[in-house]
C-alpha cells in the first residue's frame, strides 16, 4: 500500500440533491437511475479523498429502494471508505430522503460502491491503507473481506471454494 494509513472519516462525503420535476417518473418519484447516478458521484469523491487518485467505478453492490422519494424531497447521500485492498476501496453509502416542510426523513438505500484507483494512463496503482477507528468502522472493515470474495465470485474472478472468509461463516474446521 502506498503512503500512510488514513481513517474512514477522512474520506466521508455528505452530498445533498434536491428532487425536481426532471429527475422524477410519471407518479412523481425519484428514477431510480437517477439515485444510482448521484450515488457514483459521492462514493466516487469519497474514495478519492482516500486515495488521492482517479478513481473509477469497479462493482456496485446489490441495491435496494426500501422507501420511495418523492418530488420536493431533500437527498441526503453519506458516503464513507470502509476498507482499501491492494489497488481498490470499498465504499459504504446510506441514502436519506427528507421532506422539509412536514420534517419526516426516512432512509431509503444502503449500498456498497468498490472503485480502482488509476494513474494517468489508466494503470491501476495502490491506495493507502485504512485503519478503522470507532467500533461501527472496525465491523464495517472486517465484513469488507467477505463482500469482497462475494463480488469476486459473482463476477466469475475467484473460484467459491478459494473464499475462505465466506466458508468460514457456513463450515467448521
């Protein structure tokens, strides 16, 4: 890894949207591609704040909308490094939607982002370390080594049986 270890909270982006007319469907909710889109933007400078690199997006992990976000409502996107490999980092991102004027805020995603970190040319190069520090950092960390063998087996570039970390969970010694 290069240079020195950082935090999880020198990478953590707040980024706010405001839903307008052009980002919504035809019953007034927020696109779901939309979401998607503004999620890339701040886990993407999230993960360049830890890297100090160009960063482009590798994997997005499973989405899910648990509550609609509706025209008018305030975006809030929290995007935090949870943990660096070799040349990538994975993001977390909680998503919250806020309807000002009856003061209700509701989570409606979570997610992970993983990204690889660039050189000019387009060369993948390292990224610094993460040392987790709060006990919500230190889970979020040593669960990243299981999500990782997922991701690698779902895109079909490890074998199930080399997921160490995943068998663990399901298989005694």
């Amino acid at each position: 890894m290069s240079t020195k270890a950082k935090s999880p909270k020198n990478s953590h982006t707040i980024m706010n949207e405001l839903v307008l007319p052009n980002d919504t469907n035809t019953l007034n909710n927020l696109m779901g591609g939309r979401l998607l889109h503004w999620m890339d933007i701040a886990a993407a400078i999230s993960a360049q704040k830890h890297c100090n690199r160009i960063v482009v997006t590798a994997s997005v992990d499973n989405v899910s909308f648990k509550h609609a976000i509706k025209l008018g409502d305030v975006i809030t996107i929290e995007a935090k490094v949870t943990r660096s490999f070799n040349t990538s980092v994975e993001v977390r991102l909680d998503v919250w939607a806020e309807n000002i004027p009856s003061g209700t805020r509701a989570k409606s995603n979570e997610a992970y982002y993983t990204f690889v970190a660039v050189d000019q040319s387009g060369r993948t190069i390292p990224v610094p370390e993460l040392k987790p520090e709060t006990e919500e950092e230190i889970e979020l960390y040593n669960g990243a080594l299981r999500r990782r063998q997922l991701r690698l087996i779902l895109g079909g570039k490890m074998e199930p049986n080399d997921a160490s970390e995943l068998k663990a969970l399901f298989f005694k010694d």
